[in-house]
C-alpha cells in the first residue's frame, strides 16, 4: 500500500517543521485507509463521500474494530482543522496550532491504524513495536555529531534536552498521560547515555543535573553517587550560583 505509506511518512517528516502539514497529510492517510479497507471487506455500495460519511459507513459494516473507528475521528477532526482558515477580528488566518503532546498522540494513532491494516488487509505480522516512536529532530542530530567527535556543550545539551522530557512526561499522570512505558524508558536511557558522556567529559555542570535527576527520581541512584552527594559536587564547583537556588 504505497500511497498510505507515503503519506504517514510525509506526516511524520513534517512532525517537526509544520505540525499543520502533517495532520494534513494524517487525514489524507485516514481517508486512503477508508477505501482500502472498504475495498477488502468488499463494502456494498463503495465508501464515498465526505470522510465522516466514509467511517460511518465503516462502522456501520461491524467489520473494522471499534477502537480503529474512534482513531479515525479523532484524526479526521484535527486534520479538519488543518485545512481550514479561521477568521480573527476580520482577518483571514490559514495557522493551525498543536501541541507537541497531541502530536504525539496523533502519530501513535496513525502508527497503531497503520498496524491494523497491515494485519488486516496484508495479514502480514508486525515487526517492530505497537508504540511510535518520536524522531530525533535535525537540531539535535547537529548535537550528536558534535557531542560524538568529543564537544562536552553538545553533550550537555543533549542531556538537558531529554532531562526536560522525561521530567515533562513524569508529570504527566492519569487521563493527561499521553506517553506508554516503553516511550519514556527510551527517554531514560538517551539521558543516562548522554549526562554519563557529558559528566566523563568534565562539564561544570553535570553534578547539578545527575542531582536534579536523581531527587526527582528521573534516574536511579548509585550507591557512591546518590542526589545528596552530587547537589554537594555541585556546590563545591558552581560557577554561575545555579547550584544554590
């Protein structure tokens, strides 16, 4: 199915750069997957339509699982919105605004949609993991090549990237939990690769955010390296005051 491969690739190429093409592009993959499943389940009439009309009709069948209908509206709103103007004090603006945390929700959706076809129509088994995972910005791909050829600022920014993160998700808790467990145990050991890497390589700053990690649970203490001793280490070498606060 090339067509539908192309367009969740081009929604997750845009997922970064322009959040509003990318939910574009999710609903044209929403409505390309109405017509290749009405197409095997050999639906009578053909769906047609607007794209409401078209999961409807799919859910009238009783062939497409419950769960996949509610992805599809769900996506079928927002892209909606993607590609409408709205007008503001009599001005005409074509700007759509998500946050990165629905956008994330979204591209599991269309990941977990994407496997369900592929079971379904190609009956082929999965071969990678039910959950999406977030691909590394073109930012911080300058930093990993920096950091690899032994600059300890990219390190550094490389760890306080995904501190930020994964300290973002721990506060994420009930309905508001957007991530899966495997989602955030990824984010774990980005930042424990990278501030292990920064910390060998002598950044200043790297006592104040093994503590910040460790008293806020983000990481597991070590046994001669626990928050207290390094809030300490931090002390003993802050430069900017930071350590105090």
């Amino acid at each position: 199915m090339e067509e539908l491969y192309t367009q969740a690739a081009l929604a997750e190429r845009y997922y970064f750069t322009d959040r509003q093409s990318s939910m574009a592009k999710i609903r044209l993959f929403v409505e390309l997957a109405c017509h290749e499943l009405g197409k095997h389940f050999k639906l009578r009439p053909p769906v047609h339509g607007e794209l409401n009309n078209k999961i409807k009709m799919l859910q009238a069948s009783g062939e497409v699982e419950e769960w996949v209908i509610e992805a599809m509206n769900t996506l079928r709103h927002d892209g909606n919105r993607s590609v409408h103007m709205t007008e503001v004090n009599g001005s005409y603006i074509a700007k759509m605004t998500v946050s990165r945390a629905r956008m994330q929700q979204h591209m599991n959706s269309l990941y977990e949609i994407a496997h369900y076809l592929g079971q379904t129509i190609l009956g082929t088994a999965p071969q990678c993991a039910y959950t999406w995972q977030e691909p590394m910005s073109c930012e911080l791909t300058s930093f990993v090549t920096d950091a690899l050829k032994g600059s300890k600022e990219a390190s550094f920014y490389l760890a306080s990237s995904f501190y930020n993160e994964l300290n973002e998700m721990s506060q994420q808790q009930g309905k508001a939990r957007w991530w899966h467990k495997e989602q955030y145990l990824d984010k774990q050991a980005d930042l424990s690769y990278w501030l292990e890497k920064t910390h060998r390589q002598g950044h200043p700053q790297s006592w104040l955010l093994l503590a910040k990690c460790y008293s806020k649970k983000l990481l597991q203490e070590q046994a001669t390296r626990d928050a207290k001793y390094c809030f300490k280490k931090a002390l003993a070498s802050d430069e900017e005051g930071e350590a105090s606060l």
